[in-house]
C-alpha cells in the first residue's frame, strides 16, 4: 500500500474529523525523547509536549515497559473489582502530595469535576452550608477544562458561545488579587479553585506571595484551597509541584498530562481525608478511573519524573532557556515570562505566524490567547537541545 503524504492526511482528516481544533499542518508518526517526526521523514523538537503531557520525553522506555508488562496481564477490572495496582498508585502520589487520599479519573477536565463535587459535598456536609447554596470562587482567564460545568465559568466568549444553560454557583474574581478573594468570600463559599500559574491564559504568573495569601484567606474563612495542578504540576515549573514555590499546603491538589507520560489519560484528585471522606460508594465514579493499566503506568510515569532527575532539569534550563529568550530583540515582544520549562513569549500581534515559521524551522510550540508563543519543551532535553533551538526561534522571532 502506498503511504499517504501530508496533505492527504490532513484531507482526510478535514473530511471525516470534527472540526474543533487549528492544528499546525504537521503529520506526526513517531516520537522519541524532545523530538518528533512527520510522515515525510522531518525530524521537529518539541516545544509543546503534547500540552505538558509528555514531562517525560515521549516513548519514554520505563514507561513503556510498564505499559506494555501490564498490557499483557490484565487492563481493566472496573472499580467493581479491586486490582493490585491501585493500592500502589494511590499510596505513591498520596506520599509524594504530602496528602491523605486519592479519587482517580480520566481526563483532566474529569478531576475537576471531580474536584468540584468533592468541594461542594464537603460544604453541605462539613461546613454546614444550605442546601444547593455552595458557591466556588474561580479567576478570569482560567482554564479547567471543556465540560459544560467548567466552560460556565471560563471568561473565554468562544468556550462558552452556544453552550448554555450553565450551571450556577460560580463567582468570578481578577487573577493575582488576594484581596478580591477576600471580599467575594461569602459564609456560603466552599472552596476556591485556581491555577497556580494560568497556562492557556498565556503563561500568567501571579505576583509573589500570592498563593501564601491567598491559603491564608482560605484557612481564616474556612474554604477550601484547590490548586488545578494538571499542567503545571509534575515537574514542569522546576518544582514538583508549582505552589512548592510559596510552601502553601492546598487542601486539594488536581493532576493529571504528565501523570501518565503521554502513554494514557490518567488524572486524579489529591486530597485531605475530611475532603475526599465525604464521598461514599455511589456518590461518584468511572468505569476507566483507576484501572490496572492507568496505574501502572502513572507508577512508573512518577518514577521517571523523580528518580531521573527531570524536575532539578527543568528548573536549571528552565531558567538557562528563559534567558536566552529575554535576550530576543523584536519590536514586537511584550514580555517574556515563566517558571521552568513554562514559557511565554507574549507579542503585540498574533504569534501563530511565528509558530508556523518556526515549524519550516523545525521547532513545533503553539500560540495560545492568539498573542503569545509557548515554550514547554519535554522536561529530558539538554542544555545543547535548548541551543539548537534558540537559533531558530532568533531568526524567526527577529525577523518577522
């Protein structure tokens, strides 16, 4: 059979796949550690890591073998059953959380729906809040997700337009403003949910010592400090966890991408026990959520992530690669932020035409907020990597 080329893929896609994403017009086929490969044989890097679901380079071999050992014994059980792989996952990313429980699910956007029952039965139920009056403070330019629950309270008009009713209970508040926190808190108020850096949003950093004031406002009101962790977590800040840069303890942590490596989608809840207690058997659950085969590779997904050293990496050039591009002269760069390997070049005009150079170049990143290039290559590259690719993106950057 004769392989197909690029456009022939993407027509074929065009014609039979929904049309709800802008893709570069690259055709990956295979993948190793930073770099990617179209079906034409053109090697990339990549600077996007599948949205930091690829911490671990991709096809990391533990992982892998994890994954392909597992496969072959048994996959899935529902949670009718028990597997003896659960166990171990529950107990590894509770220690690691410095938490008590762990509910684990699917998807990301799954956790946080998660998250939000948990955080509104333990309001009814521990905080003695009435009946349906739970309210959830959230910031502008979040992103959590894609459900209908969680696209009614993002600011984006896109992820909301045509796709009401939304469910209520949901105050909104600036990002970055602790102060804003503390007067939109109401007796019923049972949690507030919030990245620790907003990603989607463009790689915001909120200003120091927010998240220590923001837990402080938590405690003294009795609500619920949940961090959606799902891409800034494991690794990929230069710290385990982003909020390990203000040592603030949440009382729920939200996982999910880099848990699995890129091999499968994995996601959980991270909790204190009076949280996750309030569930009980019926009150929530998941066919796929904690199987054998998920649990298996999160395993050795953590593994990778703190015996190989891919957190002290990502933190060293992390702030090695946001140098170099501080460095960039173009009259169009606004700013140029991060945190690890968690970077945005912010533009005063639209950045997809810098990511389609940059792809001629060999460098794969996608814009985000139409304005801003992201840099979030897998945590495994090395200091010549990060090389290479700062002198394409300095031709294209300082050429358009």
């Amino acid at each position: 059979m004769l392989k197909k080329t690029t456009r022939e893929f993407i027509e074929l896609e065009d014609k039979y796949g929904a049309h709800n994403y802008h893709p570069l017009d690259v055709v990956i086929t295979r993948a190793e550690g930073v770099w990617v490969y179209d079906v034409e044989g053109n090697r990339y890097l990549d600077c996007l890591s599948a949205y930091s679901a690829v911490n671990q380079g991709h096809c990391h071999p533990r992982i892998l073998a994890a994954l392909k050992e597992q496969a072959a014994r048994v996959t899935l059980t529902s949670r009718a059953f028990r597997n003896d792989k659960l166990p171990l996952f529950c107990e590894k990313l509770a220690k690691l959380a410095n938490k008590d429980m762990v509910l684990p699910m699917n998807s990301g956007a799954e956790a946080v729906e998660t998250a939000i029952k948990a955080a509104r039965k333990w309001g009814y139920q521990v905080k003695g809040i009435p009946a349906d009056q739970a309210e959830i403070i959230v910031c502008e330019n979040n992103f959590h997700g894609r459900t209908t629950t969680i696209v009614g309270f993002s600011t984006e008009t896109q992820y909301r337009e045509g796709f009401g009713p939304f469910t209520p209970g949901f105050k909104i508040i600036p990002f970055g403003d602790a102060g804003a926190l503390e007067e939109a808190i109401t007796p019923n108020t049972c949690a507030f949910l919030v990245e620790p850096i907003q990603g989607e949003a463009g790689i915001h950093i909120p200003p120091a010592g927010y998240l220590k004031q923001v837990e402080e406002i938590c405690k003294k009101n009795r609500v619920l400090l949940m961090l959606d962790e799902i891409q800034t977590g494991l690794g990929r800040t230069g710290r385990l966890f982003a909020f390990h840069y203000e040592n603030v303890n949440p009382q729920v942590i939200i996982v999910g991408k880099a848990l699995s490596g890129g091999f499968y989608p994995v996601s959980a809840v991270v909790a204190d026990r009076e949280v996750l207690e309030v569930f009980k058997p019926g009150d929530h659950g998941s066919t796929f959520g904690g199987n054998p085969l998920a649990c298996a590779i999160a395993l050795a997904a953590l593994d990778v992530i703190t015996e190989e050293g891919l957190i002290e990496n990502a933190d060293n050039l992390g702030r090695y690669f946001l140098q170099k591009l501080q460095s960039l002269q173009s009259p169009h760069i606004v700013d140029v932020r991060g945190k690890g390997l968690f970077i945005g070049v912010e533009l005063d005009t639209k950045a997809r035409p810098y990511c389609e150079a940059l792809k001629e170049e060999g460098i794969l990143c996608k814009e985000t907020h139409e304005n801003v290039i992201r840099f979030a290559p897998p945590l495994v590259i090395t200091k010549d990597q990060i090389d290479w690719a700062f002198e394409r993106i300095k031709k294209v950057v300082e050429s358009l």
